[in-house]
C-alpha cells in the first residue's frame, strides 16, 4: 500500500471513529463511544505509517 492509500484510509478512519463518538456520546452508547474512539486512533497510527513511508522514500531516493 502506498503512503498515499495509508493517509487516506487514516483521515476516513479518524472521521468514521469520530463520527461513532459523537453518535455515542448524543445517544449514551459507552460501546459506540468506545468503538469510535478506537477506529479514530488507528487512523491516527495508519497516517503516521503514510508519513514514515513518504521520509523512508525521500531517504532512499537521496542516497
């Protein structure tokens, strides 16, 4: 996957887990809370995997 595919699949994770907190939160569902908070930090970790991938790219394209 490319670091352009892992930002985009972490920016629609995060809006998705934020969107599931939100409805959980105005619907006083811990569970939905939760389940959004989790899918928000894995879009979190998923855009961190796009950004080291883009500076590996950058490195070995220098060397």
């Amino acid at each position: 996957m490319s670091s352009t595919e892992d930002k985009i699949k972490g920016n629609t994770n995060e809006a998705v887990g934020k969107i599931k907190q939100g409805i959980g939160e105005a619907t006083d569902n811990p569970r939905l809370k939760e389940e959004g908070q989790r899918q928000e930090i894995k879009g979190d970790a998923q855009q961190v995997k796009g950004d080291v991938k883009d500076t590996l790219k950058k490195g070995i394209d220098r060397a």
